[in-house]
C-alpha cells in the first residue's frame, strides 16, 4: 500500500458508540456505506459534494479503498 493509499484510509474512522460502531468519514455522523449508496444511486462526486459540504473530495476517494479492501477479504458463497 502506497502513502497516499495510507492517507486516504486514515480518514476512516471507527468510534465504538458512534452509529454502532460502522466505518465513518474522519469521526463525522456519515458513514461510509452512505458514500457508497450514494454513487451507486448514479450521484456524481461533484453533486455529492454541493450536497454534503461536510465532505470532501478524498472522503470519496477513501470510502471507495476501503470498500475495496474490505471486498479482498471477503468470499461470497451462492447457495443453490
């Protein structure tokens, strides 16, 4: 992992106490999953930002790694 990748993930914060103790942006009230639904509802950064003024570019940038990260642990099973 890269500085900058060790950058972005120090923005992710996980408060015990703090919505339950989920992922959070810099240990502000806005989880992560929200960033996620967010873009994938088809929102731009860009409007994401003129909507969300407590968040900032590299919020996004850091939601999206740790997601990523979180995905490269984890095994999916289908059941039939």
């Amino acid at each position: 992992m890269n500085t900058r990748q060790q950058s972005l993930l120090e923005r992710i914060t996980i408060v015990p106490g703090l919505l339950n103790g989920k992922p959070t942006i810099r240990g502000l009230r806005f989880p992560v999953s929200d960033i996620l639904e967010l873009l994938s509802s088809g929102m731009s950064e860009v409007t994401i930002l003129e909507q969300h003024p407590i968040l900032e570019q590299d919020d996004i940038y850091a939601a999206l790694l740790y997601a990523s990260l979180k995905m490269r642990n984890t095994t999916i099973i289908h059941a039939a």
